[in-house]
C-alpha cells in the first residue's frame, strides 16, 4: 500500500512540471534572444530596429542546426546586432498567433515593431546563404 502511495505521488510530481519557455528551450550558442515576444516588440520600438523572428519547434533538427551553425557563427552574429531577436514556438498559440500564419520551421520572420511582416526565409540557410541574404534585405 505505501509503495503504491509512494508511485501515485512521484507521478503526481512529474505531471504537475511545468513545460519551460522557448527561450528557456532554445537559449545558448551565444545567440542574444529576448525572452518573448512582447519584450522584443518593446525593445524594436524603443531601439529603432527590425525583429528577427525565429519560428521553431521542439524536436526541430533544422532549427538546432540554423542556431548552432548560421546564427553563431561570427560573421553572422555581427551583423545580426542591428536587429531584436526572439524566438517563437509554432505549437504555442500566444507566439503563434503573433506572427504571419506558417506550417513549416525554421522560418525567419522580418518584422516591425508594430508587428508587420517586411519578409521571410522558410527552412535551413548556411551561413554564407544567409549573409548574403541581410545584405541584400539591409541593402533595401
């Protein structure tokens, strides 16, 4: 009887877990991510810069590639300092419903602070690919 007790109470404790943010999930690689959506919406405004909206999902190989290979590496990261970044989750509806509608991740989002989508990249992109990509988008 008690060792049942004692199993009822341990599943009791693993379900009452409480999933982490995406920022929690997908922070690292030196990346500097905004802990959400609306504090990157804020910080765009107050700086005067254009998000960089990274739409993934957990289990999304794609999407650990693109952060650990394209967005950390040092060329890319120095020109991704003249944007906000932040990370939303497709299966989390608050972030989802932010963004312009989409099925597939990664996909980059190019956003106003008044939440305008100016562009987007679906799928992977190696970091020459993306480069050249901001200097064209940079260049207008």
């Amino acid at each position: 009887m008690k060792v049942i007790l004692l199993i009822l109470l341990l599943l009791n404790f693993t379900a009452c877990e409480t999933k982490k943010t995406t920022y929690e999930r997908n922070a690292g690689h030196g990346i500097p991510w905004e802990k959400n959506l609306d504090a990157a919406f804020t910080k765009a405004k107050e700086e005067k810069k254009t998000l960089l909206v990274m739409a993934v999902s957990d289990n999304c190989q794609w999407c650990d590639k693109m952060k650990a290979r394209t967005l950390s590496d040092p060329k890319v990261a120095k020109k991704l300092e003249k944007y906000v970044l932040v990370m939303a989750d497709r299966e989390t509806p608050s972030e989802r419903d932010q963004l312009h509608p989409f099925t597939n991740v990664p996909v980059i989002f190019f956003m106003t602070h008044e939440k305008d989508t100016i562009d987007e990249l679906q799928g992977y992109y190696d970091p020459e690919d993306f480069l050249e990509y901001l200097v064209d988008f940079e260049a207008g």
